[in-house]
C-alpha cells in the first residue's frame, strides 16, 4: 500500500475528498491537521505510539483477561495457523 499527501486550497479540499472516495482502488482518504505555520504534521512513528500509549493510560484494557499466560499462548497459536 502506498500512502499519498497532496495539498490543495481548503475550497477545493472535499471536491478532491469526494472524488477519491469514488475511486474504487482509493482504500481511505483522510484529512491531516495543520500546525501553526499552516504546514502539515508529520509526526514520527515514536510520536504516534507516545500519543496512543497516553491515550491508553489508567483505561485497564487488560482487565478482563483471566490468565495472561494463555492469552499469550492463544495469540502465538493464530500467528502459526495456514489461511
């Protein structure tokens, strides 16, 4: 998969959003924010996991896994299944 940034004048922006959504091989199309300067973020991918692991904290997504050990062991077996 290959990933696309265009800029284009805010105007023109959901023509373009729109006529990528029609097009059949386009999987997504998004919008990325705009700092300060008017220039896109780029952020690392260090910066995105940072910002998913704070988004993450005090939630307990764990909770409701009884025993972690065949949990673990449960994931490994899908890794070795043939599809």
């Amino acid at each position: 998969m290959t990933t696309l940034k265009i800029i284009v004048d805010d105007d023109r922006a959901g023509m373009l959003k729109n006529l990528l959504q029609e097009v059949s091989f386009v999987k997504s199309v998004e919008e990325a924010p705009e700092d300060k300067n008017g220039s896109l973020e780029d952020e690392t991918a260090v910066e995105r996991i940072k910002k998913i692991l704070n988004e993450a904290r005090g939630k307990n997504l764990f909770k409701d896994i009884e025993d972690p050990s065949e949990w673990q062991r449960e994931l490994r077996r899908e890794w070795d299944r043939d599809f």
